[in-house]
C-alpha cells in the first residue's frame, strides 16, 4: 500500500502507535488531519523549501506538463510522499499514470478503469461535492483508496451549506476523506472539518506569497482537538405493534 494511503486508513480507524514501559517502546503518536500541498510542476524548484510542513506533496498534470517534473517530485528523498493531480485526462496522461513512480494520484471520474491499476498505487478519485446521494454512494463502493471533494464554483471560504455537502459525503462513503480548501482557512473551519470525519485537507500554492500560510494551517492543524473517535447514530429496530381489535357493541350484538 502507499504510505500516504496507509497514513490515511489508520487515521480513519483511530489507529496510533502502542504505549509500553518495555525498552524501545514508542511513545503515542496523535492522530491529526493531513495537509496535503498541491502545485504546479513548474513550481516546484521554487517553492520545494516550502513544503517541509506538508503531509504529503500533490503535483498539478495537465495535458502540457512534463512527465519528469512529476517523477522528480515522487522521488525526493526523506520528503513526505509525492502524487500527481491529473486534472486532464488524454491519451498522454494517462500513459503517464500507467507509468509514474508516485506514492498516489488524484484523478478525474472520466479516466479509463485500466489506467490506474498499478500495485501498491495510491487512487484517490476526485468528485464534486454537490453530487446526488446516489452518486456518493456509488462512489464509495468503487476501487479506490480515498476520494477528494472538490467544488464547482472554486474554492470560498467554509460556510454552513459547504460543511453540509461535506457531512453528506461523509455519511454516504466509507473511504478517507481530503476536502480542497484555501489557506485563508483557520482553525474554527479546520475543526469543523475535522469533527465531521474528513481525514485530509488539499490546499493549492501557486507562488511564495501563498507558501506562506502553510505555516500557519500546520499550526492550526495541530492544535485541533482530537473528535470522538466515530459518531454513531442511535437506531432502534421497529417493531411491529398489533392493535387489540375493539369491542363491538353489547347493544348492536343482540340486535343482530
């Protein structure tokens, strides 16, 4: 499995490393939301000193980007594991799936079932959080790893409705969650996030000026406080009640 994927499953599972008095034991690691940057592949020499606090590091492939900037990216050395973003999908990019050297990819709901089937690959399947309940559903029971909620209409700051499209996703798939967001969010909206399942965040830099504020959300991200490991709804299972048929009439029995 991909590092970043396996991160990923056990922080959904509430999974963290053993605590014992035995020598070499390793002290409890506390589960925290990932932060996922995303770039350009151009960007990448320029910003690469940026990107220490990141969880995981998602290059940006389109239809012009070269192959190599991606594999440079998936093979830095002690770095945090690399993926590309394929955001369009041809013949070329594909080919580039089939054959990249990453830790996972982000891709389309349009790209060819056989194109992502390489062994211990990370799939992450992008989709649209305003999607019908039937189409999340139907997401979660695909073969992939994780899925990514992005939106239509770009990414504004957290406001009531988006956070309901986030709770319905999490409510209708039972994969790890990462959830696209800007670097204006705070803590307020990354709890919010957090509380509602979603293991990940993916915020996008496109120069040093927005490098800047990855400080600040790993900050915010690891002074969130820990949500209850799962939220279960109560359910009670309906039982049938079977009404005692009433009583006719004393009168209208001796009459008849």
């Amino acid at each position: 499995m991909s590092r970043f994927i396996d991160k990923l499953t056990h922080l959904r599972q509430g999974e963290s490393r053993p605590i014992g008095f035995a020598i070499g034991a390793a002290s409890s690691e506390k589960n925290r939301m990932q932060m996922v940057v995303s770039l350009k592949a151009s960007d990448l020499d320029e910003l690469s000193d940026s990107l220490g606090s990141a969880d995981a590091v998602l290059v940006e492939i389109n239809k012009t980007t070269d192959n190599s900037e991606l594999e440079k990216a998936c093979k830095l050395k002690d770095g945090p594991p690399g993926g590309g973003w394929f955001k369009a999908v041809d013949k070329k990019t594909q080919k580039n799936i089939s054959s990249t050297s990453c830790d996972f990819v982000v891709f389309p709901a349009d790209l060819l079932l056989a194109t992502a089937q390489k062994e211990k690959l990370g799939r992450i399947l992008e989709l649209d959080a305003s999607w019908s309940d039937g189409m999340l559903r139907a997401a979660g029971e695909l073969p992939v790893d994780a899925v990514l909620l992005s939106w239509q209409n770009g990414e504004e700051s957290l406001n009531y409705n988006r956070l309901m499209l986030v709770q319905r996703a999490a409510s209708l798939i039972s994969k790890p969650i990462l959830v696209l967001i800007t670097g204006s969010y705070g803590a307020a909206e990354l709890q919010a996030l957090w509380d509602t399942g979603v293991s990940g965040v993916v915020v996008e830099v496109t120069d040093a000026k927005s490098a800047e504020v990855l400080a600040g959300l790993r900050k915010a991200i690891d002074g969130l406080k820990t949500p209850d490991k799962v939220k279960k709804t109560q359910t009670r299972p309906l039982i049938p009640r079977l009404q005692p048929e009433a009583p006719q009439n004393q009168d209208e029995e001796e009459d008849d």
